[in-house]
C-alpha cells in the first residue's frame, strides 16, 4: 500500500461562527488517521498540516470538505519518502 | 484504481550532452503511459508535463531518474479530478 | 493546420449562482474539442485547463465567454510541440 | 487569416561575439513581417518586441532560432486584437 | 524632434458603465497619433500599449485623463529606440 | 516541559561527497528525537522537516551541524501547538 | 535557563477604538519583561518587536492574546544567540 | 550639522475630500525645507519624495502628520551622501 | 521646454578597478546638468539618482556610457511633474 | 540628543578567512554604543541587528568598514521610538 503525504497550509483571517464545526471535522479526520499532523504556525491564524492519503482526488475530498473551505487559503506541496527517514 | 496527476515545469539553462538520453528516457516514460503529456514552453528551454502516477513516491522516482536532474528546477502541482470534465 | 496549445489557471474564490451555467459552458467548449483538458488544483477553487485553439482571438473570445470571466484570475502561458512528444 | 501577436521580453547580460549574427537575425525576421516591433528598455541590456506569427509553434521555431538563445531569458504574453483599436 | 515610446499595462477588474466613455477616449487619443498600439492580454480583462508622446508630462496627463483612472493599475516601462530596428 | 516545533525546508542543488555524512549525522538526530520528521519534496532536491527542540539556541546548534550547512539554503517557520490537535 | 528570542513585525492599517487597550497590553506584557523591545517602523503604522520567551507555544499565547490580534498581520523570525554578540 | 535623506514613495488608490489639505500640509512641509522634492509617478496615483531630516523620529512625525496617512502605502529607503556628488 | 525626469537605481556588487573612470563620467553628466542628484542608498554598493533629460533615447545613451554599464542592474521609474511641488 | 534606530539583515553564505576580523570589528562597534544588538537568524548564516546612529551617513560609515562588506547582502529598515515603549 502506497502513503502520499501531502503538507497543507490554510490561512484564514476572519474568524467565523463555523470555526467550532471546523474543528470537530478536522478531528474527525484525524481520528480517521487522514490528517497525520497538525501544528499553528507562531502569531498566525494558520496551520501546518500533514495529510497521509492514498491520492490526490481522496485530499482534494477531504479538504473541500472543510466547513470553511471557502474562505481559506490553502497550499499543498507533495511530499514523498526521505531516503535518510530512520522510520522506513 | 486511482491516478494521482501531477503538473512538471522543469527549466534548464544549459543544454548538455545527456540531452539525448533525457529524451530517450523521456519517451520510455511516455510509452509506459506514465508521462501522459509535454509541452515546450513557448521561448523558453523549459516544458510543461503531465504525469499519470500512483503514488508522490513514484512520481518522485521517475524525476529523479532523469539524467539532467542534477541540473533540472522542477515544480510540481498536484492535480486531481475536476467535476466539470467530460471525460470522466 | 496549426494547432497553438494554451494552459489556463483560473481561480475564483466566492462561489456563484451561475457555477451551474460556468459549468455546462466549460463542457460544450470541450466537446467541441476546444477545452482540451481541465484539472482540479488540489486543495483549491481553482483549475488548470489545456486548450487547443487557432489563435490568441480564438483563445480569448472563448475565455471571455465564460459566465464567471469577470471574477476569475486567468493566466495564460502558450504551449508549442515538445520534440520528445511521442504523440506528434 | 489570424495573427496572433506576441510580446517577447529578452534579458541578456553578458555581451557576446555573436551579437552581429543576432542583430542580422532579428533585421531578416523583421524584413519577413514576423517581428513586428522591436524596442529597447531604458537602461537595460533587453527589449521588448511584438512578433506576428500564425502559431505558437512558428513563434518557438523563430525564437529558438536566435544566434544568442541559450544565454537568453525570454517571457512571451500572448496578445489579441483589442475592441478599442481603431486600426482593426 | 524626439519621441519617448512608453509601454503601459493596465489591469481594470470590474467593469463600469463609463467603458463606453474610455474606449472613445482611446480611440480620440488613437487618432491623434499618440496611442500608438493597444493589445488585449489574452483571458485578461487588461491591455497592453505603445505610446509615442513628448515627454513624461505628456503621457501622466493622458493616462489620468481615462474616465476608468482611478480604478485602473498603470505600470509604464519606459522604451527607446532598439540599435537593430530597421524601421529606424 | 514545553517542545517548540519548527520546520526546516533545506534545498541544495549540488550534489557532494560528503552526502554520506550528511545522512548519518542526521540520522543520528534523528535517533536523540530531536529530528521528528522528514520529507522529500517531490521533484526537488530539498526536504521538509519538523525538529523537537528546547530553545532556538539548540535548533541553530543541531542545524549548524549539518556537514552540508554552508550550502544549503534553511528556512526556519516556528510552530506551536494547535487547538484541534487530538494528540495533545 | 533559556531564552529564544522572536521578531515580530505587526501591520495594521485601520486604526480602531481598541487601540487603547492594545497599548495596556503591550506596555503590561513589557513590564513583565517578555516584550523586550519595539520600535515605530518609520512612515507605517507598524512595528518592529522583540520577544523573549520560554517556547513557541508561550510566543503565539502571548501574540494571540493582542486586543488587535485579528487584524494584525504578524510574521514572526526565530533568533538566537550570535558568536559576536559581547554581552553574551 | 547632519542631515540624513530619505526617499518616500506614497501610493494612494481612492482619493478623497481630503485631498485639499494633504495639499497644503505638503506645501507647509516644503516651505520648511523638510520635503526636499516630490515627483509623481507617471501613470499612477503615488509620489516619489525626498526628505531632508535631522532623525528618524523627526521623519515619522512628519509623515504620519498627513492628512491622508492612514489610507497611504509608504516605503521609506534611507539614503545617504554618494562619494560621486559633485554638490558635496 | 520640457524635461522628463527619471530615477535609476544602479546595483553593483564586485567593485572593479573602472571605479574610477565611472566616478569621473556621472560627475561630468552632472557637471552638464543632466544627472541632477545621486545619493547611496545605505548599507548597499548601489545608488539612487534623478536625471533631467530630453527624451528616453537621450537616458538610455547617457546610462549605456557607463563605464560599467555591463556590470550594473539598472531599473527607469518615470516620473512627471507633481501638482503640490511649489518650485513648479 | 536624537538616535534614530536601525535594523540591519546581513546575509552572506561564503564563509572567509577574514571572518576573525569581521568579528573584532563588530565587537568593537558595540563597545562604542553604536551597534546595539546582534542575533543570529535561527538556521542561516545571517543576523539580525540593531544600530543607534546619529544619521544615515554613520550608518553607512560603519556599515561599509565591514572587512565582508562587499560580500554581504545588507538591508537597512529605518525604526523610530513607538509610543508604546515604556522605555522612552
């Protein structure tokens, strides 16, 4: 079985009454092991995010799904294995 | 089975003397159905593909096995299914 | 007969009423053979299309018919034959 | 008849021997109706040109054609007929 | 006598009522032999033009007299005379 | 006990000897913890990385380190922990 | 102990009734000696600001905490100690 | 006596009622011997102006004293004596 | 008589033993009014000047003169009279 | 008495043998009270510093005796006292 990993970045300046919708979906995907990690990018209303998927039109899904998708500003940059990574 | 599709622009300055196995390698990879289109870009020394994969791992073999990547500045784009396209 | 190929991004972030009509537009382009490809960016509102069209004119009539061209932010970069294309 | 036109920005520093063959070159394009208009950028080593050509692939073919073209750095934005022109 | 050639871009997103107003206004300044050139930027809502003027002076005053002024994005490139240009 | 996170984008384009080096040293990081994650990024000669580190001073130590260090070009992005995040 | 100091640059551009309470926070969160210094950029309604904390985590709840904070654009950059630094 | 210069460069789309005063607040400026020179851009509503001043503090002041500062876009770049200058 | 005024930012990085040739060249085109003010911008080997010329063709000669035009990354900003400068 | 304040990032990638001297010379000028602060830049070779200068030709004095300055990429941001500091 084969893991894209794919890094997202979502900025989104005006916070919204749907943020609390927002967050129950993003925990729900990781529960469902999808969004790999999570971190805020320091004095930014952003995160950093790893996404395992098995491809491109499965995360397009998924980040499309967002309740505020559409006021976010999202970046994805492909990533594969390192081949110095001790964990493969 | 899903496809992953990924955009390449790959600029190269230099024209080298492996320029003749960057092609064969390049049309080996299109007669295996993984390099689904290139482009010249319009007056420049630089193309525009489209890559038909099934991982960013694999995809990131079949770049790196081209003979002027030492040299090569390639960017990719993850592509996925658009809903307006009438062939899918 | 020459067949001058064009790559179009095209971003648009407030979703409209007429994306039913942006829609059925985009596939009678590309049944007539004019909208060679089109891809979701992933992660994106936004699409990255191929036409295949007989002029600038000809490309530009055809963007600036679509419903949505006075809120997208279109860039065109021209494309010619590749010389490892295995296809021409 | 169409003619698309195209803007072709050329960046080069570093002055060469060939710069005479580069010059005949351009004059013969430009006695062939190809490169319509020809300036230089105020105190720039660089012009901006107006090519008439029929296809993307003719505008590649005279452009690679150029005796400096690999020390070039060209951008090429596609051009159409615009409504207010009153030689149209 | 001398003839400063100046590019100008000019970007206008949302379309006006007063477009009828700018485009006789450009064709005015046309004829009078000091917009030498006007282009569409394919799938832009954009132009791109020459202009034979006088001096500096010359040109902001025909620039901020368009009706669309004050909505429009001007950038001008300041051209001269190209030692290959066999017009000259 | 508090873990700032920060990822590490680090492109080098020329290919050394001491490559070997470079991935033992990192794999040595990597082994004390302190080198949570590493990417490649697709098409490029570059990775992407989360460090598990105590202070700035440490992160500059460990990356300071790196025997390929005075040619790779390291961009540092603090991150904190995020409010969604179910690990936490 | 350590200590990793941040930069913050801060823009805002339309000032509003909340400023005041914006510079009790600023002036209390220097008082307790983790704003080390700010300073006016010259001719913007901006800031220069460096902070001394403990970790990210304690950075962004300190950023986050601005009476302004939604409105700010905030970039912040890890610094550490330099060799030549002579109060080290 | 020292006097640092400094260049500004004021972009200001939407103009307004205020206009006026802007006006004369520039011309009291000049009169002083602190606006050393104003040019416009051509083609765009923004300035390009030079002060003659004794500190940054005295620069910020000064600026931020325009009746139109809060909806202005200003870049100072700080400029010194040139070895070259004949003046000096 | 009109005089379009011009800014050119002039960058340099290697100093080269024609330093002085060029220093004896901008202070004659100074001495003939044409290269009104020069000032270096702070912490860079690179100016900021204000010519007085007739016409674009006359700078481009003037700034071509340079004995190290090759070696110098040159930008125009063109720039017209201003309605608030008093000295007009 | 007035002290403008100045940021100053120096970049430089190629480490040299005069580097010892540039460290005496950077430590000389803090002695003189003139270069306030100095941080390296988490993960470059590259700092972040503060002058506090009486005027922009100073700066530029100290700046240029740098034993690297003409390998150093150097840019100056202008800072003013801000009435948030409660040390002024």
């Amino acid at each position: 079985v084969h893991h894209p990993l794919d890094v997202v970045v979502q900025r989104h300046r005006r916070p919204l009454k749907i943020v609390e919708r927002q967050k129950s979906y993003s925990q729900e995907v990781q529960r469902a092991g999808k969004w790999a990690h999570i971190w805020r990018i320091v004095g930014e209303y952003a995160n950093f995010s790893i996404f395992d998927v098995e491809s491109n039109d499965e995360l397009h899904t998924l980040l499309s799904g967002l309740p505020l998708f559409s006021c976010m500003d999202i970046h994805v940059t492909p990533l594969a294995t390192h081949p110095s990574d001790i964990k493969v």
